[in-house]
C-alpha cells in the first residue's frame, strides 16, 4: 500500500518524471505488477469496470491499428506501453481503493504531492524576479532562449499545469468541508493549499490552464450553490467567494502597475500586445492540419505519435506556414488524426462513459463535496484537452480511476469519511 500511495503523491508532485518519461512510465508498471502479484498470492485479485475495459480495449486496438500508417516510429514507439501504462493507472486505483479511508489517503496523497510541486514552482518564479539563476525549472526555446515559464520536473509547462488542476479542484473540497465545521485553523491551511497550487498554475504560463482552472473553479461554485439551496441555507461559501473576489480584484487594481514584469513572465501580457492572436493562429493552423490529415486518412489515422511527421507534407500542400507541429494542440483533434475514426470514437465513448459515472453521482449527491470537487476536475481537464494533447496523460487516468472508485464505494454503509 505504501507503494501505491507514493505512486500517487509522485503522479500529483511530477517527480515521478525527474529522470525522464520513460522512467515514469516503469515506476508505474512496477506498482502495477507489485500489486497484482501480492493480490494473487493472498488469493485476490485485480478489480475493474468491465465496460470500460472492454471500451479501453477497442480504443487500444485502434491505437494498434493506427500503427500500420507509420513509417518513422521515432514518436509513436513508446504509445502502446504508454497507453498501457494509462490502464495500468486506472486498474491499480479501483483495485486498492475499495473503501472511504484508502480514497481520503488518496486524495491526501495528491494535494500533497501537488502543494509540494506548486509550491516549488512559485519559490522558482518568486528567486527568478529577484535575479537568482533557475533556468533549469523553466521552460527553453529549441534555441536556448528562456521564455520564463516554471516547469519543475516536467519539460512541458502546458502538462504540468494540466497536471496540477487535478489537486486544486480536489481541494476545494478540502476547504468547503473546513468552513463547515467552522475548523479555523484547517481554513486557513486549505486557503494557503489552494493559493500554492492557483500560484503553481498560474506560474507555467499556460493560458489554457488557466482557462480550465477557471471553467473548474466555476462548476464547483455553481454546485456548492446548488448544494446550499438544496439543503434551504443560506450560500455562505458563495458570499465568502465574493468577498474574497472582490478583494483580489481590488489588490490586483493597485498592483496593476508594478505587475508588468510578471504579466510579461507569464504570457498574459499577451492579451494587450497581440501575441494572444498569434498563438491562436498557431493553433487554428494546428486544427486545420489534424482535420486535413483525418480526411486523408478517415479509418485508421495518419498513426498514433505521427502527427509531427506528416506536418511537413500538410503543410506544403494546404499552405499551413508554421514550421514543426509535434501534436494538434487539441487531444479530441489529436485522436482524430492520428488514430482516425476508430480511435476518436472509442476515445470518445471511455470520456462520456466516466462522465455518466461521475455526473449521476453528482447530482444524486451535492451534500457530498468530494463529487463535486471530482465533478469538477473532470470538466477543468476536459476543457484543458481542447488545447492540449493528453489523452495519454497518467493523472488524468488516474482521476478516472478516482472517479469510478469513489462511485464503487457503498455509501450507505460509510460513516464520516470524506463526505460533508
């Protein structure tokens, strides 16, 4: 057990990626064998939704399927291990977590291993504004050229704010639960958790998890709103929100002027300076490429991992003037042209089957903040995926395996726990 729960602080805290993806992926595999292996010698077993396994099972096979259109397998070698690995990921999480205790170490797990990378990351901006050498936690151009976005522990800020939009949600739940109970001191540590994990994301730079973050943070408001009519109280987390809100927005008012190096550090000055119209550009240039590439091959995709090798050619012949696209910047995109229709509607069916998991849960249960928090996460990653490729990402497996254990649990026979 204490395997699988370093497996998920290390998932939310990136260090798992310190030596490498490759390395990530084995430490995984590991936990996995670990665990199946100890299950059957004490005459258990593995445990996992049949009909998302038979779901994952057409998805793999297209992915396989996909393989037949590569030539160059330098990028798309390792996404059948990969992908396994994902399966592994879920596997392990509805194996292990089979009652409320395991689930709160879990979630405990990941906030601190996200309180932990977030708060790496906002030391590393704060040492970089008062000059002090941190190159190694941000993000290079292919030229060299620091472009001043923190990624400890991972080579792509984009994911590792993707990555920490898993344990910020999560803590949401973490704080409503504390204000209930009018757990002062506990307020204050969830305010402080949720500031370091907010700062982490902020601090990549990545205005699409922002976005995301913000689409979460929304849902979640919107139900504990929900939440409180259901229950005839009064929303004092909302009126709480907008205090806080205001607040915020008035201390922003006043440091807006001396907030230009930070804008600048963190891509958002882009909004006034015309790179925000550029980098959509890129993007939509992206999408048209993944779209021409699907029509070209509709059954089986151009093959999983091969989008940047095929970018050249739909460049050239559609007239597309960015010069290397490694993925479409858009994980449903991303299916869709590298693993073609097969793919794409077995990729499409596990996302709405985890939603017809965790929605009915939701709405059946809004006394219960831990659903709204994983509802929550949920919606923030499916946004996230519009402008990122990550279908193949491990923590957002993992909230599936969070997801669907949670809902496994026999509630009525539950007492305490996470429920609030």
């Amino acid at each position: 057990m204490l395997l699988y729960y370093l497996m998920v602080f290390l998932l939310a805290f990136r260090g798992i990626d310190v030596f490498g993806i490759k390395t990530g992926d084995v430490v995984v595999a590991l936990v996995f064998v670990t665990l199946a292996m100890t299950r059957y010698v004490r005459g258990g077993g593995l445990v996992a939704d049949r009909r998302f396994m038979v779901l994952f099972l057409c998805f793999y096979v297209a992915m396989a399927l996909s393989l037949f259109a590569v030539q160059d397998f330098t990028y798309s070698k390792l996404d059948p291990f990969r992908y396994a690995v994902c399966a592994m990921i879920f596997i392990v999480v509805t194996s292990v977590v089979t009652d409320r205790e395991r689930f709160a170490k879990s979630v405990l797990a990941v906030l601190a291993g996200g309180v932990v990378s977030g708060a790496v990351s906002v030391t590393g901006l704060l040492l970089w504004l008062h000059g002090t050498p941190v190159a190694w936690m941000m993000h290079e151009f292919a030229a060299g050229e620091v472009e001043g976005r923190m990624q400890p522990f991972f080579p792509d800020p984009n994911h590792y704010a993707a990555f920490l939009l898993i344990p910020t949600l999560l803590s949401t739940h973490l704080l409503v639960r504390a204000y209930r109970e009018k757990r002062w001191t506990h307020i204050c540590l969830g305010v402080l958790a949720l500031a370091i994990l907010v700062g982490g994301i902020v601090s990549t730079g990545s205005r699409g998890g922002v976005v995301a973050l913000a689409a979460g943070l929304t849902v979640a408001l919107t139900l504990y709103l929900a939440r409180s009519v259901a229950q005839q109280r009064p929303p004092q987390m909302v009126s709480v929100g907008l205090v806080v809100a205001a607040a915020g927005a008035y201390g922003a008012h006043l440091l807006l002027p001396r907030a230009s190096v930070v804008l600048d550090l963190l891509r958002f000055s882009s909004l006034r300076t015309g790179g925000l119209e550029a980098s959509i550009g890129i993007r939509m240039e992206l999408w048209k490429g993944a779209l021409h590439a699907f029509l070209e091959h509709p059954v089986i995709g151009v093959g999983t991992g091969n989008y940047v090798n095929i970018w050249p050619q739909l460049a050239a012949k559609y007239g597309l003037t960015t010069p290397r696209a490694y993925f479409p910047h858009n994980s449903y995109l991303d299916l869709l042209a590298e693993m073609g229709i097969l793919g794409f509607a077995s990729g499409i069916a596990l996302l709405i089957y985890v939603y017809q998991k965790a929605v009915p849960k939701t709405w059946a249960a809004l006394t219960d903040t831990i659903t709204v928090a994983l509802f929550a996460a949920l919606v923030a990653e499916s946004v996230h995926m519009l402008t990122l490729s990550m279908f193949s990402a491990r923590p957002l497996w993992f909230l599936f395996g969070l997801i669907f254990a949670y809902a496994n649990l026999d509630h009525d026979r539950c007492e305490g726990g996470l429920s609030s």
